[in-house]
C-alpha cells in the first residue's frame, strides 16, 4: 500500500494568506496602520514562532487586549484558511491511483483540525496527526511513524526544509520540497524532488 504523508501550512493550504487576512482585519478593528501587516508576519515567521512570543510582542507594540490578540492568533487563520479546487482535484486523482494519504502538522489540535475541517480535506484525506496530539513534531521521527508505522516506500511532501525534508530524509522517504518560487538552503540534504507548488508535487505521485 503506497503511503504520502503530507504537511498542512503553505502546503495543502496557503496558511500565511490566510493568517495576513485575519492580521488586516485586526489592524482595521483597532485602529492600527495598515503597514504594520509586515511586521507582524514577520514576528509570526509563518507560524513557527511560539505563541506565547508573538503574544506578547503584539500586546507590547499595540497596546491592546490579550484576548483580542489570542482569539487572533487561535483562530484568525483556521477561520479563513482555504483549499484550492485544483488541490482537491489531485488530491482525489492520488487517492483514486491507491495512495493512502495522511496530513502531518506542527501545531495546535484545535487549530489544525478546524483547519483541516473548515477547508473539506476532512474528506479527501485518510487521517491526520497533529504535533500537540501526539506530543512530538517534526523533524523528530516520531511523528513520521505515528502517521504511517510502516514507511516502506513512503512519500513526504512539505514546504519546510528543516521540519519536512530533514525530517524525512533521516528515515528514507522520497521527499518533495515545495520550494514557491524560493531558492534550496541546505547544503547537508536535498529533497528527492522540487515542485512549485502542491499540484505539481501531487502530480508526481502519478
């Protein structure tokens, strides 16, 4: 049975879209500048920095509300986090050819399920494991084998050199790099393939 483990943010989804959406509204709500969408996106790191960190920077630089920069940070992407017809297309083209898929994220329970739910991939998917849920996160193994215990032949595909290609490269897999455009960093490992974006990498499957 042929496996693809695949990463949810600015992967499956365009989590940075969504999130700079919920960031202009917010700024709009408060009466903050415009400009400041930057800076924010910047101390966000695409969803890498903790939350606690962009938290506090937050409150600290706009003086407002915890809560009105938690509820932000909880939900502001997952509310408005969207799949692409042509992603679901090949998605179910992979599934129909006898891949079993399954969603590998970092990241909060609620907040990735809500992503993986509002967006349908619920449905064109066949499971999914969450960092918080099983208490490890990629590139630790782990989480790579809570999703498939047998990884013979597996594919990763992911938009992170460090979380998804490192990570799956230490066990083996065929790994394809989302690049987006974007320059290889890493001198000490490679992705197996380069894609442009999820289409593409999904295509390869084929």
């Amino acid at each position: 049975m042929s496996r693809l483990l695949v990463d949810l943010d600015n992967t499956l989804i365009d989590r940075d879209a969504a999130f700079r959406g919920a960031v202009v509204e917010f700024l709009d709500e408060h009466g903050l500048p415009a400009a400041d969408v930057e800076w924010v996106m910047g101390v966000d790191a695409s969803g890498y920095a903790a939350r606690s960190v962009v938290a506090d920077a937050m409150t600290s630089r706009f003086r407002v509300s915890g809560r009105a920069v938690r509820t932000l940070l909880d939900v502001g992407a997952a509310d408005r986090a969207t799949l692409t017809g042509a992603t679901a297309d090949a998605l179910r083209r992979v599934r129909a050819a006898g891949w079993v898929c399954v969603i590998v994220t970092n990241g909060r329970t609620v907040q990735q399920e809500a992503k993986i739910r509002n967006t349908g991939l619920d449905r064109l998917v066949d499971g999914w494991v969450v960092s918080e849920t099983v208490g490890c996160k990629k590139p630790d193994p782990a989480i790579f084998r809570a999703a498939a215990p047998d990884l013979d032949g597996a594919w990763m595909i992911g938009d992170s050199p460090h979380a998804d290609i490192a990570g799956s490269s230490a066990l083996g897999l065929t790994s394809v790099w989302i690049s987006a455009g974007r320059p290889w960093p890493e001198t000490a490992y490679r992705p197996t393939h380069t894609a442009a974006d999820i289409v593409t990498a999904l295509d390869l499957l084929l």
